[in-house]
C-alpha cells in the first residue's frame, strides 16, 4: 500500500487522513488519537517513513476529507451526456446527485464556513468558474473549477431547493438548510444569468450563532452611554442606519435581546431572519405570498405587541406605518440604508413624511459600519489565523444622534442638512470619522482600513 492508495474511502472509514509530507516524513490528522492499533497499522504501512499523528476535530476532518475527494475526482467529466426530449431531467438529476459533485459542492459548503465566511460567490467566465468566499467584507478567490462540473453544482443546488432545474435563462432565489455536526445554516440562494453561465451567489445565515451583548459589539464608550439610553426609551422611533453588510441586523438583535423581558411583547418583521431571539415573535418576509413588510405591519397592531422591529424601511407605505406605530405609543426600531445619521432625518422627508411628523417621533438614528479589525496573532503581518491578510474579526464604528428636544424643533422646522449638520457640530457631535480615528488611535485598526470603508479620514 503506497502514499497514493490511502484512499479517501480508507480515510472516511478511519478517520485519518495525511495533512502533509516533508522528505521521508508523513504527518496525519487522526479523529481519535488514542487509536494506537490504527497508528500501528498505518506505520506498519509506510515502514520507510517517519509517520507523525496529530489530532484533527471533526470539522477539520471533513473539511479535510471533502477537499480529497474533490481533488480525486477533478478531472472526471461531469457533463457529458447528449440531453434529448424528455429524458433531460432524470438525466440532470443523476448527475447532480453523483458522488463527485455531492463532494465538492459539501467541501465547498464546509471551507467556507471553516474560513468563516458570510457568503459564497460562484462565478461562470469564458472558460471556467471562480469560486470566491466573503470573508470579513472582502471577497477573496479559493478555487477555479471547470465549467462542466460548474453545471452539475447548479442543478445540484436547484435540486436541493426546489427550484426549476431545467430553467438557466431567469433568475431564481431559494433556500436550503445546510447541518453539520455544529453548524445549522439557512443558506439564501441567488442565481442569475449571464453571458457566460449563471452566477451563484450562496448567503451563509448561521442558526447556530448566539445573539452578541451590546458591550461586545465594539461600539466606543461615548456611543455606549447612548445605547444605555435608548433601552431605557419606552416609546418612539429609533432608525439604524448603513449601507448593507454594515451590521445593523447585529446590532438591533443584541438591543431586543436585552429589551426581552416576560413583561413586554416584542414583533419583528424580518428579510430574513438571521438571528432567531427565544421569547420574541418572529415574522419572516415573503413577498411571493404578498407578505410584505407594510402588509405585516398591519397585521401585527393586532397583536398587541408593545416593541416592533421592522428588517427595513423600503417606501412610503412602510414609513407611514412605522411613524403611526410610534406615534400611538409603540417602540419602533427600523433600519434605513443611507451613509450617516442625518441623511436620515431627510430620507423620510424624501419618502414622503412631513418633517413635522418624523420630528414627533424621532428618538435616536444610529449609523453605523463594520470596519475589519488587526490580527491578534501576527499584527497585520500576515499569518494562518488571519489567512495572510493581516486582519481578523471585524468591529463597528458608528454615530449616534440623540434627538433632544432643541433638535426636535429644528426638524420640525424642515431645516437644512447644512444648518443641521453646523448645529450639532456645535454640540460637539462625533461623526463616523471621529470614531474611526479612535479605533486607529487604540490599535484596533488601521488608517488603510479606514480609507477602505470610509475614503479618505477628514
């Protein structure tokens, strides 16, 4: 039995598999490293090597095994047969459902999710497809596959959600529950045409993921003290703002989880829901049942809730209804997508909300971005931890408008943004850039890290 027959049949049945070889030494990963006559055996195996054993978790080994089988099978044609009349879909079924294709498309599934990644890019070119991960905000290139084995993936994934597996002329979004021993994800499917094949976009949702505290979110002391004060806010509305990707969904979880009392009933309207709160009533959007966010909105005043979240304001309807619930004594917290906090007094005004209206029920606007934090192991040099990048984990820096009662008065005045931007300078106001530099300041992150986000710190 030589180095290359350690087959990955032999590796799933033993849970061992080689990690690496330098010179005459072999090193395997092993699921039980207690497992002497397993390591008896395999030594007996490879007696002109040194074999050295370390210990693998059983994510570590999937991915490991996964990765194997893929390499195994990679040059294997996928899509080769002639599709005729009928016969086409039991044809596609077959082959989405080969060993193969199962394989890579779970080594994908589990690499993405050991880099930690929040979304999964399948993209068709010319002549192959790059598989990309977002791993912190940015997207970074893991591999490149063939075209053929690209067309068995999709039908694969249109399989496993339902969807038309015959049609690759139209978009098509779906979803489909992805469970390994600790991870259980809802994974959101997009799929849309283009001139070279399909691109395949795959949102990671962990149901696993605990909702974070307030106080590990990463928000500045100064903005702290503004979060305090907007939980101790028993009526109002209160928007959080930013652009997608930008951690407002995070942050509004960690406020209704502590907001969860047995005394209060708290509603949300969500697209989706990424984080599931035990004790909160969850509603999920679902457009092509017609169950919009402002058709919910309706339909939750009857549920005599005392704190609403609605996922996102995205026209009039919904800002009308979201200010008639906090003008009637309801907490309200919503997101909005604009660039800072006081874009968005104003995007209501745009959507068609009298100023005097949003004055009477404006509390706080939280704007907000996630900036990437510097790798506690190597310091931005570049390590395994940080996958050469320099960077780990990521953070927020954000402004926090408190709508004072002097403010109140100058929204309802319909005042300019200018003036209202000279107004709370005066107040000394701390922008988004000003917590920036405060993280750079501490060490947190960096001035090119900043500028990425942001542009250039003025």
């Amino acid at each position: 039995m030589s180095l290359a027959s350690l087959s990955p049949a032999f590796c799933a049945a033993n849970g061992v598999i080689v990690t690496k070889t330098e010179g005459r030494s072999i090193f395997f990963g092993i699921c039980n490293i207690n497992d002497t006559v397993l390591k008896t055996r395999i030594k007996k195996t490879f007696p002109d090597y040194q074999c050295e054993f370390h210990l693998l978790t059983a994510e570590e080994f999937n991915l490991k095994l996964s990765q194997l089988f893929s390499e195994e099978n990679v040059k294997e044609p996928v899509l080769t047969v002639n599709v005729v009349h009928d016969s086409r879909k039991s044809i596609i079924d077959k082959i989405a459902d080969d060993a193969p294709v199962v394989n890579l498309l779970n080594s994908i599934f589990l690499e993405a999710i050991s880099k930690q990644a929040s979304d999964i890019h399948i993209e068709s070119e010319n002549n192959e497809t790059t598989i990309r991960y977002r791993i912190d905000g940015l997207l970074s290139e893991a591999r490149t596959i063939s075209q053929e084995r690209t067309l068995a993936i999709s039908a694969r994934l249109k399989i496993l959600a339902n969807l038309n597996v015959l049609e690759n002329r139209r978009p098509q979004d779906g979803h489909i529950d992805v469970k390994t021993d600790t991870y259980s994800l809802d994974v959101r499917l997009s799929i849309v045409p283009t001139i070279w094949g399909e691109s395949i976009v795959l949102r990671l949702l962990n149901r696993s993921d605990t909702v974070l505290s307030i106080d590990s979110l990463g928000f500045s002391s100064h903005n702290e003290k503004y979060l305090k004060d907007i939980l101790n806010t028993t009526s109002g509305l209160i928007l959080v703002t930013g652009p997608t990707g930008s951690g407002k969904t995070t942050t509004l979880a960690a406020i209704l989880k502590e907001l969860n009392l047995k005394s209060t009933k708290i509603i949300s309207i969500e697209d989706p829901v990424e984080y599931r709160i035990e004790g909160i009533t969850q509603i999920q959007v679902n457009d092509e049942l017609g169950l919009t966010f402002d058709t919910l909105l309706r339909r939750i005043f009857r549920q005599d809730p005392d704190i609403i979240m609605i996922g996102e304001i995205r026209d009039i309807q919904t800002a009308e209804l979201a200010v008639r619930a906090a003008l009637t004594g309801h907490l309200v917290f919503a997101t909005l997508h604009t660039n800072n906090a006081i874009e968005a007094v104003y995007r209501l005004q745009n959507m068609g909300i009298p100023s005097y209206m949003t004055a009477a029920v404006l509390r706080f606007v939280i704007a907000q971005r996630l900036i990437r934090k510097l790798c506690p192991v190597c310091n931005a040099a570049g390590c395994l931890n940080c996958n050469q990048t320099g960077y780990s984990g990521r953070t927020v820096i954000a402004e926090i408008i408190p709508v004072t009662a002097e403010l109140t008065d100058l929204i309802a005045e319909g005042l300019e943004i200018e003036k209202l931007r000279t107004y709370l300078k005066k107040q000394n106001y701390k922008r988004l850039f000003d917590d920036a530099k405060e993280k750079i300041a501490k060490g947190i992150s960096t001035k090119a890290e900043i500028k990425r986000e942001l542009g250039v710190l003025h």
